[in-house]
C-alpha cells in the first residue's frame, strides 16, 4: 500500500458543494488529474492512494449524480 494513502475528507483532490460540511457522509467529486474523465463520486469516508493532504476544492454540482461540476483544481 502507498504511504500517501488517506481519507477523502481530508485531501485537496475531494470537490464539495460551495455550503456542504467536511463528513464521512458528504457526497463529492474526486479531481485528482488522472481520474478526473471518470467523473468519481466519492464520500469523504472514501479513499485511495491517489490521496494528497489539504482542504476540499467548492463547486457547485459536486455531489450530483453524475457530477456537473468542473474541477477549480
């Protein structure tokens, strides 16, 4: 397993709703470059090794089914 793997809820690569709280179960949009064509909807209790440390980027349309939201990233 990678040393840099971490919860969504706290990496720079988790889009959230401009007003949605940082929880396990807030719904976003993983940004992370490489898997940004595969619109991945996460939960901040998800996680990968992709992971990088930092506050979640704002979008409106991160949590829709699927995302709507471009990345600020």
């Amino acid at each position: 397993m990678s040393d840099n793997w971490g919860l969504c809820r706290d990496c720079k690569w988790w889009q959230i709703e401009p007003d949605a709280a940082i929880e396990n179960p807030t719904m976003g949009l993983c940004i992370d470059a490489e898997l940004q064509p595969y619109l991945v909807r996460v939960s901040g209790n998800s996680g990968c090794n992709r992971f990088m440390e930092g506050k979640p980027a704002r979008a409106e349309g991160s949590s829709c089914q699927p995302p709507e939201a471009v990345p600020q990233r």
